[in-house]
C-alpha cells in the first residue's frame, strides 16, 4: 500500500507500509543526531544556478514553475483502484491467472450478498495490465538494434557469424531526465562538487559530488566559460550478468543499469528507483568448438563495446553542451553529462578496460611477487604505448590486449582505469576473506595436521563453534557451520562477523592477526564517510595485512606469493574513495540486489517464451508505478492508510486515525531534539504491551531472583541520588518499596541509534531488538547482552561495560508520579586491561559474588547503548557434537566482545 510521510520536509512516497511504518519509526521517532561541524566550499563555477526551461538564468530567489497540484488520480479511478494494482502487480508479483481469480472470487462475494451488478475494482488482469500501462508519469520508451558480424562469411563459417544479435536499451537521455526530476530525490541531490572540511587538514568525503574526481572534472569544463553556471551530472553505470535458472538451461541475461551522482549514496543503497536498468546487452554463443577461437573472442568485446557506446550515444550531446533539465527541488538548471564510475566485478572490469586477464585494470603493477600497487594507468598513456609497441609487447610487457578499443574512449574527458569503482563485495568479501584467507585456513590446517582425519576433527570442531555463536540481531546461524554447498554474498559477510574466534588456538597467532587485520580494514573500508584519520587507519591496516600475510608463504600455503587481482585491488581503494567518496555507494552488491527487481522476479513472473520482452515490459510498468506513486505523493494525496482516506474523501466518521496521533507526538518530539544542545545518539525502548502484568514479589520468584526487591530499591536510590555510593548504605537507609506493587514485564526491548555504515536506510537510523524472553518460538530461553553505559565522556569500552539483560520491566513509585522502566541485568567485566593480543577483541568473564553466582542488578534502560554480542573463548577443549548455541552464555568463563558483529559495533567498541 503506497504511503506518504508528511512528517518530512519534503514529503516522501513509500511503496508498502512496512516501508512507511519503518521510516516513521526510524527517522520521525528516532531523530538523527546533528551532522558534524563542517565547512564546504562548492565548485565557484559549475555550481547549478537555476534557469528557464529555454536554458535562460533566472534571479537567484525566484521560485521553481508551478507543478500541478490538483487531487487527479490519472489514468485511476481512485486511490483504491492504484493500491489494487500495485498490490497486485509489483508487491505480490500475482500471476495473471491468480488475478484473475482474486476478481472473480470478489464478483462472486458481490453476487452472495445481492450485489449482482456490483462490479469488482477490475474486470481482468489485462485491464490492471492496460491501465498500467496507460500512465503517463515515467515513461522510457525501450527500443531494439540489431548488431551482427560484418566481416567476411563463407559457407564453412560459424553459426555465431551468421547469427544476428538483437541489444534492448532506454533512451539514456529520457531516463537521466526522469532520474533528475524525482521529487522523491529532493535534499538528497547534490547541484554542485564541494569539498567538505571538519577540521584544519581534514577533509570529509561521503557522496560522489564530495571527492576529489567530481571538482577536478569541474575544474575542466569550466575552462570553458560558456559552462559557467552549469550541474555537473555525473553518470554512473554498472554492469553484470546474472542467471535466472540453472535448471532450464543456464538462461542468463546481462543487464546494464545506470544511476545519476548527484543521487547521495543512501539513496542508491535503498533503490528508491535511483538505479535503473537502460539496457540488456546481447551475450553471443556458440559451439564448443568455437569458445576459445580469437576470432569470436574478438567480436565478443566489439559487441560488447559497441553497444554500450550506441546505449549511451543520447547522451554525447550533453557532455559538449549544455542540457536543459528539471531537478527534485523543480527547478531547471543546465546539465553537462559526464560518464563516471562504473559498478563491475573482476571479469567485467578486464572487458571493460582491455587489459590482459590477471593484470590490474588501474595500474601497470606486474602480476608477480606481492603484485603490490605501480603506477597509475591512464586513457593518454595507454594511447601511447598502442602507437609504440607492437600486440605480443604491449601483451607481454604493459598488460594491454589490443583486440578491442575501450568504449569510454568513445567519450569525452573519461577514463575506464580512473573510473572502474572499489568492488566490496567481490573484492574484499568474497574474494579476499571467503576464497582466499578460509580456504588458505583450511589448507594450513590439513597440511599441518598429523593426518587427515586429525585435520577433518579439526575442520569439524571449528564448524560447531560456528554453530555455537550466540543468537544476535541480524546475524545469520551456521547450524552445519560451513558445511555448505550454495555460498551467497551475505553467507560469506555473515561468516566475516564470527570467523575469528573459531579458529582460534588452531592456526598460529600471527594468522589471526592477518585477518583481523583485513576485517578492520574492510569494517573501514563500509563506512558511509571517511575522514584523513580513517583513510589513514585503512592505510595501515593494508600495510599490516600485507606484512602478516607471508605467515602463509612461510606455512607454504602461496609459495608462488600473491598474484590475486582482487587482493591487489585493495591498494587502490584509500585513492578511490579520496576521488569517488564512499564504496558502499558504488558496490556491486546494488546492482546484484537490482537483478532481483530487474531481471529474477520478472523473469519468474514470465511464461519462459521469449521472456526477455516480458521482463522489458514488466520492468516498464514497473517504472510507471513508481513514479505514478512519487507523483502522488508529490501532491500529498497518499495520506493516512487508504481506509482511513477514503472514510475521509466521502466525508464520513473515519476509524481511530493513530496515524495522525503519531504524527502530532513525534512533530513535539523532533521540536525537544532540536532544541537540545546534545541529542542522544542511542534510545532503547518498551513496546507498548507487556507480556504480562506481576506483582513485584512473584516476579522475583518467576526468574528465580529472591534478591529483585533490594535490586529495585538500590536502583531507586541510585535514581534519586546519582552521587552517592550505594553499596556503602544500609538496607533501612534505601527507598521503601512494596514487595506487593505492580510491575509490568517485557519480553524484549527496541534499541535505536545512529549507524549509517548499516543497511539503515537513506537516514541512516538503525533498530534492533533486545530480546530476554523465557521462551524464544517455544523451544529455549533467550537472554541477550547489551553494552550499559558508565562514563558518558569515556571513549569505547573505557565508558561501557556488559551486561546480560535477564528482564524488562516497568513500575511506577509508590505515589505513582514516576514511571521506571528497567532492566534485570547480569555483569560481566573486563578480562584484562588490554584487548586480546591475537584477535584484538576486548575479552570479558561474568562477575562473580563471594559464593560464585553471578552477580545481578537492576538498571534503567536509558543507560543500554545497544545490544552487543559475546562469543565464548573456547580454549583447547572440544565442543560437543549435541552442543546447543542457545546455551553458550551459560557455558564458559570467558567471551569475546564481538566487535565484528555489525559496522556500527566495530565504530563504538574500540
């Protein structure tokens, strides 16, 4: 059901209201805190001064041209018929048979009830699908050429020679148009390149308009002073196939998508329809006999060069001249196009840059020894050496395949080595950790083994401490521990988070601290933004992996070293983000999670007849309901759930509308963060019913806690008089509280706190659960840790300690003025002083009283930071084969302070 936030300055349309609930809850409920203290100095001539639609400059405060504002559901009838459709077609993906049949299961309600006549909200799916298609809002016609061999054939000559090859692309030009124009952008766009300092010497990067490329390019066009005043436009491309069914044959497609720079990378990350498919490029075959002939080798790269540049050819215009184009603010400035960044793995980068496989696509380090970084590769300079040297020199020598002329080379002022982006995930995740630091791992371990079921055991023991690790938000179990065939993307980051402490005591330490050493750059390498001092912390941590990685040439797991492309790609990433600003905007794993809503889904949603039309034409209406829904929240006429609206339309009484009670408690609440100096960067908080309803006196018997009363009492008086030490008071001394007063008990708490290096939306804002519940599904109990907060001016663990929350609870005081709202808690305490020296992990054991039990108390839950995640030391002794994870809290006297277990963790835990 299509929503619209009116909460936010510019209103904001969400597709399903899971979206819309999380966003209020997120963003409206949970104020960010204030941005840093910066300064910025924007481009002074390409700075996007607004203008007419004829290109004219216009005063600096006119306003934008007037939209349409008028209540017109176009081509719908009504709200209702739009939700139905996109319920129906983009949301629940409903075949046309069981539309149908939902249509008729509702005409058929009709006529039971006496409504003969009474006609359903749609006739058939094809009327959903026409009335769809009947939109006038983002509109991108599609239109197919036609590329074959055009060499010589004779009758003896291969199929792929004869065979003609059809390219399906978007007019690039319409769709950079529509991209621009979307409301749904506005204060997420950036009109000009800007430097952005928050201190003498440090300079911040974030977006793409914030690094070093975008303000150099506009140094160059403003060498023209006809530029002047004209919005640089970044485009940003990505590339990848990407296989539908490997039981059908291995139908694979090979879509190209495109984005905008100006879009802030939060925005890329959540889609919101920021990247969009312009073009599925032909993928030629032939027999067997064929693959590896130069000639189709050749024509494969020509086909693929060639049709990316025809794809793109709409916009050369405006890369030389300026383009007329409205903005997310309605305003219309002159846009200079430029090509950019281009999302691609390894394999695609080599077609991309036509450089020899195995040899670096960004410089011409010789793929020998440690491959470390050379000097830099550019357009100028591989021009030059073509002219110089003969095809086996520039080959053999400098890495350049001369089969095939780059396609950016077609283009103005653009440079595929400069702009080949930083690939997080096959890079580093994939590549890096999962390929190559576990395999090496595995193999050290066979190979130092006494025998091979000595190293089977050993492989088998750090699978159960996989499967051991703590229930944690978000992390994702390894039941079997790595005892898997099918490794996704997000198996292999959710193996990053608890890797570490499983392996230790079987590999030496200098190993460990080579991974860790990759985790933390990698950690770094995922923030949304990178200042000198974290650019400077990825430097050395790269410098200290390659130092520690020759633990593997010496144990004679890489006696040939380290000629691995993506580990070499690693040098280059500190550049890359000084030139395009954060990775994680630029990443291929926007463009994977795009084959889901761009090629998979619609591909499964086709009859599998020539399906590549289908995908175009569902991918088509697609586009069309989104922007007919950006449209209409632009006009403020997706308020309130569509109940509720249409009760309101009619003029009737409409249902509670706790929608706008909210709106009216978090407008109030955004007015108190706003008026603090220091907003509070964490909140965690009950839900709204508790489990139950106790008295105080049975509550400490159910969790087996005698001890609850004096607990609460204590808590009262550390309330009441934070100055003073409790633990030096009598029992008489403490508040008096009835042991028969009422407490309300939670089950789990919400934890909500700033975290933009998360998948937390375009606000940056993240929710997780806390949960202490005695039956978690009806199979065990559940208990999580959290970090508590001790010394609000202390750094990292210096001001934080653990905790184990063994309940929530609420109470209000004895003359009912005060509510508190609690947490029954278990301490733990450092270890030692220092981190641990292998894993660089603080280690922490439970508190122990004089008796050995652990030690309790009651806390308020205003001093839990967030939750955090232990994982046992597991020492030398095996686990056993029935060992339940659920129970790993209890089991050992030492834990890990996970600090691998989510971004924001690695950030906070120092």
């Amino acid at each position: 059901m299509a929503r619209l936030c009116r909460l936010c300055p510019t209103p904001h349309s969400f597709p399903t209201a899971r979206g819309f609930y999380q966003h209020r809850r997120l963003v409206h409920k949970n104020p960010k805190p204030p941005p840093p203290v910066s300064t910025f100095r924007h481009h002074p001539h390409l700075n996007g001064l607004c203008c007419d639609s004829d290109g004219e400059f216009i005063a600096e405060n006119q306003p934008p041209p007037p939209l349409p504002d008028d209540i017109d559901w176009t081509p719908f009838p009504d709200r209702p018929s739009f939700e139905y459709a996109e319920l129906v077609f983009e949301q629940a993906h409903l075949s046309k048979g069981v539309i149908d049949q939902l249509l008729q299961i509702t005409a058929a309600k009709h006529v039971v009830d006496g409504l003969p006549d009474y006609r359903p909200i749609y006739g058939s799916h094809s009327e959903v699908e026409d009335i769809i298609d009947s939109i006038e809002y983002g509109e991108s016609t599609w239109r197919t050429f036609a590329v074959r061999y055009s060499g010589p054939i004779c009758a003896n000559s291969p199929s792929w020679k004869r065979e003609v090859y059809y390219v399906h692309a978007r007019d690039t030009l319409r769709v950079a148009e529509l991209l621009a124009a979307s409301p749904d952008f506005r204060n997420k766009f950036d009109i000009a390149p800007y430097e952005e300092f928050t201190g003498a010497d440090c300079r911040r990067v974030s977006d793409l308009m914030s690094g070093q490329w975008a303000y150099r390019k506009a140094n160059e066009i403003s060498e023209d002073a006809g530029m002047h005043g004209s919005m640089l436009v970044p485009i940003v491309l990505g590339a990848d196939k990407t296989t539908v069914s490997v039981a059908t044959g291995n139908q694979e497609y090979h879509p190209l998508y495109m984005s905008l720079g100006n879009v802030h990378n939060d925005m890329r990350r959540a889609h919101r329809d920021s990247v969009v498919p312009i073009a599925f490029l032909a993928i030629p075959k032939t027999a067997r006999e064929w693959e590896n002939d130069n000639e189709f080798r050749i024509f494969k790269k020509q086909l693929y060069h060639g049709s990316i540049a025809k794809v793109l050819e709409p916009l050369r215009p405006g890369m030389t001249q300026p383009h007329v184009m409205r903005c997310p603010d309605g305003h219309y400035r002159r846009a200079v196009f430029q090509l950019g960044p281009f999302i691609a793995d390894y394999p695609e980068q080599v077609y991309l840059s036509g450089v020899v496989y195995g040899w670096c696509p960004r410089c011409l380090a010789l793929p020998v020894g440690g491959f470390l970084e050379d000097a830099p590769r550019f357009r100028e300079h591989t021009d030059g050496l073509r002219q110089a040297y003969d095809p086996e020199t520039l080959w053999d020598v400098f890495g350049v395949n001369t089969e095939v002329e780059p396609f950016m080379s077609q283009f103005p002022r653009a440079d595929i080595h400069e702009l080949l982006s930083p690939d997080l995930l096959h890079q580093l995740i994939k590549g890096t950790f999962k390929d190559h630091l576990v395999q090496w791992v595995l193999e050290y371990i066979k190979a130092t083994a006494e025998s091979e079921r000595k190293a089977n055991q050993i492989i088998d023991d750090i699978d159960r401490r996989l499967a051991a690790v703590p229930a944690f938000p978000g992390l994702r179990r390894f039941p079997q521990g790595r005892n898997f065939k099918q490794w996704t993307g997000d198996d292999s980051k959710a193996l990053m988070k608890i890797f570490v402490p499983a392996i230790v005591g079987y590999v030496p330490t200098r190993m460990i601290q080579c991974i860790t050493a990759l985790l933390d750059f990698t950690y770094l390498a995922r923030r949304s933004a990178h200042d000198s001092f974290s650019l400077l912390a990825m430097e050395q941590n790269l410098a200290r992996f390659h130092q520690l990685r020759d633990v593997f040439e010496v144990a004679g797991i890489r006696p040939d070293g380290f000629v691995l492309p993506c580990q070499h790609a690693l040098v280059h990433y500190v550049r890359s983000i000084q030139l395009f600003g954060s990775p994680n905007g630029l990443c291929s794993s926007i463009t994977e999670s795009r084959h889901i809503t761009a090629v998979k889904k619609p591909w499964r949603s086709s009859s599998r007849h020539n399906s590549l039309g289908q995908i175009i034409r569902k991918n088509t209406r697609l586009s069309k309901l989104a922007a007919a829904r950006v449209e209409f929240g632009r006009r403020n006429m997706l308020y309130s759930d569509v109940l509720t609206h249409a009760f309101l339309t009619t003029g009737a009484d409409p249902p509670n509308d706790v929608e706008a009670a909210q709106d009216m408690r978090y407008r109030e609440l955004a007015d108190a963060i706003a008026s603090d100096d220091s907003p509070a960067e964490a909140q965690v908080s009950l839900s709204s019913r508790p489990a139950y309803v106790t008295k105080i006196r049975d509550l400490g018997e159910i969790l087996g806690r005698p001890q609850l009363l004096q607990h609460i009492r204590r808590f009262l008086h550390r309330e009441l008089n934070p100055d003073e030490d409790v633990d030096d008071l009598l029992q008489i001394d403490l508040p008096y509280v009835w042991h028969g007063a009422r407490v309300s008990v939670y089950y789990s708490g919400a934890s909500t706190f700033y975290a933009p290096s998360e998948h937390a939306g375009p606000h940056g804002m993240h929710r997780e659960m806390i949960r202490c519940t005695p039956s978690w599904y009806g199979a065990y109990s559940r208990y999580d840790t959290v970090l508590v907060t001790t010394d609000q001016d202390a750094i990292g663990m210096d001001g934080m300690t653990v905790a184990r929350v063994l309940s929530f609870f609420a109470f209000t005081d004895s003359d009912d003025s005060v509510l508190h709202q609690c947490a029954l808690v278990e301490w733990f305490v450092l270890d030692d002083e220092v981190p641990d020296e292998a894993t660089g992990m603080w280690v922490v054991k439970p508190e122990l009283s004089g008796d050995g039990e652990r030690v309790t108390d009651v806390i308020s839950i205003k001093s839990i930071v967030r939750a955090c995640h232990l994982i046992g030391v597991y020492g030398t002794t095996r686990l056993p084969a029935d060992f339940a994870f659920h129970d790993s809290l209890d089991a050992f006297n030492r834990y890990y302070i996970n600090w691998y277990a989510d971004y924001h963790a690695h950030e906070l835990i120092l």
